[in-house]
C-alpha cells in the first residue's frame, strides 16, 4: 500500500493551488525586500507593541504596508510584550552562563524567568552584529506576529533598547530535536519510534499551516534539528522565523549560508527559487534524520555515508534495505511496516523533481497513520509487513 495514497491529491487543484500561493508568497518576499531600510540599524527601531501597534520610524510606503500588515494580523494572536532591558536582565541573572540553554549563528539562547508575570521563558539574544541581525531580529517579530499555530513557537515578547535586539519565547521544556537525536547526552533515552513520529507530525502540521493557511504564505526554510523545539509531552514546534520569507538582500548573497546544509532542495540551491515544495524537500530531510539518527551532513562518516540522502537515495529502491537504515539506537523497536512506510514517504519528499513531491497536506495524512501505535504492530512479521505493502 501506498500510504500517500489514503488522500489522492486532486492534481488541477492542487496545482492551481499551489501556483497562487506561489503568487502570493512571491509578493511578500518581494515586499520584505522592499523594507531593505531595516538594514541600517539606526533608521529602523520599533518603537511599540506589535499589538499597540508596531510603528517603526522608517521611511517608505513598502515598510508602513509591513507593520499596517502586522497590526492588522498581529491581533489575531496573543499581542507581543515588549521589554525593556533591564527587564530581561533581571529574568537572565544578567545573561549568566549558567541558565545558557544554547547558542546558534545569531547569538546566545538564555532560560529566564519574568518576574512580573512568574513566567519561565527563553530569551535570544541577538548578536550585535548590525545589519543581518537586525533584519534577521525584524523578520522574525513580523513573521511570528501574523502565524499562530500550536507547532510553531510563540514569540511572547522583545526588546529593542537601543542597540540590544532581543526575542522572548516560550520555552520549550525539552530542548530541541537536536538534542535528543544527534547530540544525545548519555544520561538521555533515545527517542522511540512513535515519539519520533509524532515529532514528525507536529513538524509537518506546523509546515502545512504556514504553507497552506498563513495568508500570504511561508516559506519556512530553515530546517535543521536545532530549530524543532520539543515542549514536556515532545509535541514539536518550528522556530526561528528570522530567515523565513526574507527574499535576497542583494544579487551576491542570494542564498548565503543555505547552499551547503544538506537540507536544500536541489533546485533551491540551483537557482535560489523557493517554493513550498523546497520546504517539503527540506521536511524529507529532517524526516530521514528522525529515522535514521544520522546527521544530513556528516563529516565524521565515511565518504559515501557523509551526505544522509546520497547515501539514502540508492538504499531507497529496495526495501530489503530499509531495516539497515533505521537508527540503531531503536534496538529493532519499530513496527516494520511503519519503517516502509516511513522510509517510502521520506523518499517521496526527496525527489529531485519538485513537482513530483507530495503536498504538506499529503504527508500529515501519512503522518497522522504512522504515529497511532496498533495492536497489528506489535505482533507483525516482516513477511506480513511485505505482503502488506
Ligand atoms: N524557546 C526555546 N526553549 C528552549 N530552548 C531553546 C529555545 N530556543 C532555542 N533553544 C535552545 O537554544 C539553542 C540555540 O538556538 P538558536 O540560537 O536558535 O540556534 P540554533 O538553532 O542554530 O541552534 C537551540 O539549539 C535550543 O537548544
Ligand atoms: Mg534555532
């Protein structure tokens, strides 16, 4: 069985579909360009609430349309608090060591505690390496104050005092994906196959709301491990909005640090066009890791086992393969035919030709199957799993 086949994809709808929210996502990239402004951290400042409505002291037509966009759909979600400095401060102990939960390309993630409120919460702050900061810091407040989605995080605040660019989110008790599959810390259990497709689920259906339900669409592009949050019951959220959208900033630095990840589509990185199906190409990647505990770029492995879907993709064409490519860490603890089934999917999702890869939607249906443990699981044998398929 084919389990993409359980919805048949209408495909004159599907593609229409597809090409006008291609449309739509294309004129908002187009519109962030627009606000090329923001670069020069002293025009752009936010000055108030997003939900008091963000007013920023920048010039031109295109950033006022930004920020009338933000207070129109800002609204529709609990409003962003702003903080000041010495507010944040306080919850970080002074951004000590200590309460570091992690540090990424942009800066240091620290766990806080606001007072006011007696709220546990992870505070970011950003690098002050100007420009790309700052519009990596304004793209995300935009982008998370108009999507409001349980797989996504909640960007509960932010400072901007003076040159201090700072972001305020939920915290997320269980750290990231990354932590708990490719930089497992020894006194961690690996992940059990539901969990890990229950992971999968939450990151597909926080994919399909922003592809198919923000209005304009997004695009996520990020993709990696470390930007799946895991909250206490391993429900998972994307974040990290701040490349999400954001068109290129000048003819040279098109897709930047992108290109070389091993989570880019191959059109994406061949003509730096991105679409929802890149996005979905990046999900099959991220999909594989959770399946197969290895890295999408390696550089520990052996040549041929460096790149996960250069390695995967001649394993995918026979199945007497896919048990040698479930993570070892699982022990043999997985239902055979959710592994086909699983790997079938993430095969799907990794297709060179974007057009033949499955929609979002399409793959949260196959989710949503994969992630039910059935009594039919646990006692399979692997010929009833082949005859099955
Ligand atoms: N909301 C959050 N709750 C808990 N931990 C977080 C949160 N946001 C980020 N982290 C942790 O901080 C780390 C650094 O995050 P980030 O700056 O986004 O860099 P990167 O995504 O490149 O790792 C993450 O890997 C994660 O472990
Ligand atoms: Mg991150």
């Amino acid at each position: 069985m084919c389990i993409l086949s359980c919805r048949r994809i209408n495909t004159s709808s599907s593609v229409t579909m597809r090409k006008s929210s291609l449309k739509a996502s294309k004129s908002s990239v187009h519109e962030i360009k627009g606000t090329k402004k923001y670069d020069d951290d002293a025009e752009a400042t936010i000055s108030s609430t997003i939900s008091r409505s963000v007013s920023m002291s920048v010039g031109g037509n295109k950033q006022r349309m930004v920020a009338e966009d933000v207070v129109r759909h800002g609204n529709m979600g609990a409003p962003a608090e702003v903080y000041t400095f010495r507010e944040l401060a306080s919850a970080t102990e002074n951004f000590s060591l200590k309460l570091l939960l992690g540090e990424g390309g942009f800066g240091r993630v620290y766990r806080g505690h606001l007072k006011t409120t007696n709220q546990v919460v992870a505070v970011k702050q950003l690098d002050g390496n100007g420009i790309q900061g700052n519009r990596e810091f304004l793209a995300e407040v935009l982008t998370l104050s108009m999507v409001h989605h349980p797989n996504l995080v909640k960007l509960i605040g932010y400072c901007a005092d003076g040159r201090q660019r700072i972001l305020v989110y939920e915290y997320m008790e269980n750290g990231s994906l990354e932590d708990h599959l490719l930089d497992l810390a020894p006194e961690r259990k690996p992940l059990d196959w539901y969990t890990r497709m229950h992971i999968a689920k939450g990151v597909a259906q926080g994919l399909e709301y922003l592809h198919d339900t923000a209005n304009p669409p997004v695009m996520y592009r990020d993709f990696k491990p470390s930007n799946i949050l895991l909250d206490e019951k391993f429900n998972a959220k994307l974040s990290d909005f701040g490349l999400a959208k954001l068109g290129p900033t000048g003819r040279e630095d098109h897709v930047s640090t992108m290109v070389m990840n091993g989570y880019c589509a191959p059109e994406y990185e061949q003509t730096g066009q991105l679409t929802t199906r890149s996005d979905v190409y990046s999900f099959g990647v991220v999909f594989l890791e959770i399946i197969t505990g290895r890295r999408a770029i390696d550089n520990s492995r052996p040549p041929e086992e460096e790149n996960l879907v250069a390695w995967a993709k001649p394993l995918f064409k026979d199945r007497k393969n896919f048990k040698m490519m479930a993570d070892p860490t699982l022990e043999g603890n997985y239902p055979v035919k959710g592994l086909y089934q699983a790997i079938a999917v993430a095969a799907m999702c990794l297709q060179d030709e974007a057009s033949t890869r499955p929609l979002i939607g399409d793959v949260v249906t196959a989710l949503e199957y994969l992630s039910i443990r059935t009594d039919e699981d646990t006692s399979e044998t692997d010929e009833q799993a082949a005859q099955d398929e």
